[in-house]
C-alpha cells in the first residue's frame, strides 16, 4: 500500500508494510493544469527558475551557434540562456508559445545576447529545412542542435491512447528530431555537437506515460547509432535523460492532483528547476566533453541510478 498525505506545510509518501518508514519530500508546485500541449511557462505557479544568477560563462561556447527545438521555455529556456552565457547564438524553434519565446528573447537580450525566434511545427519536414535555411541566412554556421521539443499525455491504459495521439507523439518526439537532425547534418564540423533530450521514464517504464516512454526509448537507439556513424568526422551525439523538472510539459500533461507528488520518488526527495539542467547541456555542446559520444547523461536526483 502506497499513498501521499500532507501535514501542515510538509508532503509525506507512506508506504504501509510492516516497519518500512515513510519519507518527506519537497514540492516545487501546487496543484494545477493546463489543457493545451506543450504547455505555457507564462500560466504555471510557481514560475519556473531557468537562470541560476549565480553562473558565470566562460567563452567555453564563443562563437557557436546553437539551434534549440523548445528553446522558448522549460529545459530549452535554460539551455539557451546558458548558451548565450557561453557566448554562444541561439535559434529558438517553438510552436505557438509566442509569449514564452518573446519573453526568452527579450530576457537574452538584456544580457547583450543574440537570438533567433522561429515559430513553426517540426513534424513538417519542409519547417525543418526552413529552420536550417532561416539560419544559415543569419549566422553563416550551425555547431550545435538540441533536440528537446516534445509533448507527452498521461493515459492510465494502453487502450486509451488514441491513434490520434500516438501519431502526434511519435511525429513531435521522433519525426521532429529527425527531419531536423537531417537538415542540420550537411552544416556541422568536427568538433559539433548534437544532444538529444530521452527521459528517466525510459529507464523505469512509467505506466502512465506509454506512447512517451516508447518515443524516449527510440531517442536513445538514434542516439548510439548516429554517434557511432559520426563519430570519425568527430560530430558527437549524446543524449540526456531528465528526471522531474519542474516546466510547462507537466501541469500539460498530468491531472492536477499528480503536480504536488511529482519527484517524490527520486533519492533526493524532490523534483528540480530547469536551471539545474543547464550546465549538462553545456558540458555536452562544448570541448570539455570531446571525449563523450553515444552516452545518456542521467540527471535526476537518483530516482533512477546504474
């Protein structure tokens, strides 16, 4: 037996055998949702924190220019403001998300940095050579792709998961990283870059969440054998598999009941801000791990190790 309860301003998970202890773990959010995919930064409570003020760049991303699927908000926000702390450009691809983007946008240019939005669908393969034509037009280069767009839908059976929704699924989270990977191929040299965005849930199977996991799963497949097709024209390809961070795709896909308990699970006790995933996005687009290709980097407050 397994539940969740709250005392005063603390959540507890109990587990109900015999002399097995319950644990506290800290929430970053109440109760909430939205009912629109990938969600909106602007309407979640708490904002998330996507900048650790804290961090200082050091050129270690001088003059690179970065493509980000998602970049508008959640993880891909993170990613680029670190980016550009890095010295890096960023091309930020979003959906309809146009006051998240905006917002990203204006916030990196109050940092002196420079940013190009694109709004569009990546499971269009014609969108996708848009993007990479958009910019070459205005960088002259490309030197790092982050494929982190995508959508996931809580369905607690597999005979709920509609052909609608797996469809857009696979197309978001599979199509969408391919087409791009594609267009941006013929651009990169030695020394780029391509990280993939796959999920802790791949590692643990979450029930709730299969059409997703299977998606996260596949990212990773694409991941080792692209590397190793690359890896002599030294282009590296790694991924990386959060655990509950605290952006729009949660209260966007889970009922609202679900948002407090998110985490709960991990070893830490507790989910994380976006902001806390930045620096493996660095690490990874930059020379410090030159050495790395076909690895899944696990960043998730141990919920799942090994």
């Amino acid at each position: 037996m397994e539940y969740d309860y709250k005392f005063g301003n603390d959540y507890y998970k109990y587990y109900g055998n015999k002399g097995v202890k319950s644990t506290v773990y800290n929430i970053l959010a109440p109760e909430q949702s939205q009912n629109v995919q990938p969600g909106m930064e602007y309407a979640m409570t708490p904002l998330p924190i996507f900048d650790n003020l804290k961090y200082r760049g050091n050129n270690k991303l001088k003059d690179k220019v970065a493509i980000i699927t998602g970049g508008d908000s959640g993880l891909g926000r993170a990613c680029s403001i670190a980016y550009v702390k890095e010295g890096a450009k960023v091309v930020i691809v979003y959906l309809n998300e146009e006051r998240d983007a905006m917002e990203t946008k204006n916030y990196i240019e109050t940092m002196g940095g420079d940013c190009l939005l694109i709004r569009g669908d990546i499971t269009s393969h014609s969108f996708c050579k848009d993007v990479v034509q958009k910019t070459i037009n205005k960088y002259h280069q490309i030197d790092i792709l982050v494929n982190n767009a995508g959508v996931q839908y809580q369905q607690d059976q597999l005979d709920s998961i509609t052909d609608e929704q797996f469809d857009k699924t696979m197309k978001v989270n599979i199509y969408g990283m391919f087409y791009l990977t594609k267009e941006v191929l013929p651009y990169l040299k030695s020394g780029s870059s391509i990280i993939n965005l796959s999920s802790v849930t791949t590692f643990y199977g979450d029930p709730q969440l299969i059409d997703y996991v299977t998606t996260k799963g596949a990212i990773i497949g694409f991941t080792r054998s692209l590397a190793r097709n690359l890896a002599l024209k030294n282009i590296r390809v790694n991924a990386i598999a959060p655990g509950f961070f605290w952006t729009p795709l949660q209260p966007a896909c889970w009922v609202k009941e679900k948002i407090p308990s998110l985490g709960s699970d991990a070893a830490m006790a507790r989910g994380a801000n976006p902001y806390e995933l930045a620096p493996t996005f660095v690490f990874l687009a930059c020379s410090d791990s030159s050495y790395m290709t076909g690895q899944v980097m696990h960043v998730n407050g141990g919920q799942v190790m090994g």
